[in-house]
C-alpha cells in the first residue's frame, strides 16, 4: 500500500507537469528544453507535496476500500477525486490561515490562484490519475488480506 501511494503521488506530480507545460513553453509552442531537467527534480518534489497534502483523506479512502475489498477501477477513480477534494480543502484551509495571499493570485490578479476553478479540475484529475496508478500498484488486491 505504502508503495502504491507513493507511486499515485508521484503519478499525480507527473500529470500536473504535462497539465502545466503549455503555460511555461514559448509563443511558437516549442517546450523550453532547458527546463526539462528541473522536471526530474521538480516532479518528485511536487509529488512529496501532493502526498502530505492528501495523506488524512487517502488514508480515509483507502481505509474503506480496504474494508469493504473494492476492486475495480472505477471506485477508485471516484474516491480519488473525493480524496482530492478533500486535499483541495486541506489547501484552501491552509492559505485561509495566511494574512496576505496576494502572492498567490491568477493571472488577471483577482482570484487566489487556487480559487480558480481551472486549478480545482486540475487537481481533481490529478487525484483520479493518481488513484488509477494506486489501483495498479495495490489496489487490485484491496482487502485479500480480510479473507
């Protein structure tokens, strides 16, 4: 379990990167490759992030898939998204706790950056691409343990 968690979030980093990627490429579209060796830094550290920021509510999730040997792809699926809303809130309460959270704003300068619900769908996606990960690493045995 520890291992496919570890992957999931790692697979989560990976898809906000690709998510990411357009905004940091030049006018003609061409990826700066010379960023391109940050990502093998950048992704592991992000998908550290993602991991502590989603740990109570995957701990949750996969506690009930356990319990109750959910198997199939599709329930994971779903409670990654559920978990990563539950991450998204965990965030959100963090930068409410902030005074000055004007470092953190879109690009037109109104919202907080994770206020857009751009931001919300990326993470939420990111959450189900990381729970489909897990349910290859781990989850397809979910509760054999029980029996």
């Amino acid at each position: 379990m520890v291992v496919g968690y570890g992957c999931a979030a790692l697979a989560a980093s990976l898809f906000l990167h690709v998510v990411a990627w357009p905004a940091i490429s030049d006018d003609m579209g061409e990826p700066p490759w010379s960023l391109m060796g940050g990502i093998f830094f950048s992704v592991p550290l992000m998908g550290i992030l993602i991991g502590g920021f989603a740990f109570f509510p995957a701990l949750v999730v996969l506690a009930l898939a356990e319990y109750f040997r959910l198997r199939d792809w599709l329930s994971y699926a779903i409670a990654g998204g559920i978990a990563a809303l539950g991450a998204y809130g965990i965030l959100w309460q963090g930068m409410a706790t902030f005074q000055d959270v004007d470092m953190a704003v879109s690009g037109d300068g109104q919202l907080p950056l994770a206020a857009e619900p751009a931001a919300l769908a990326w993470g939420v996606t990111a959450g189900i691409v990381g729970a489909l990960v897990y349910w290859l690493v781990a989850g397809r045995s979910a509760g054999r343990w029980l029996e």
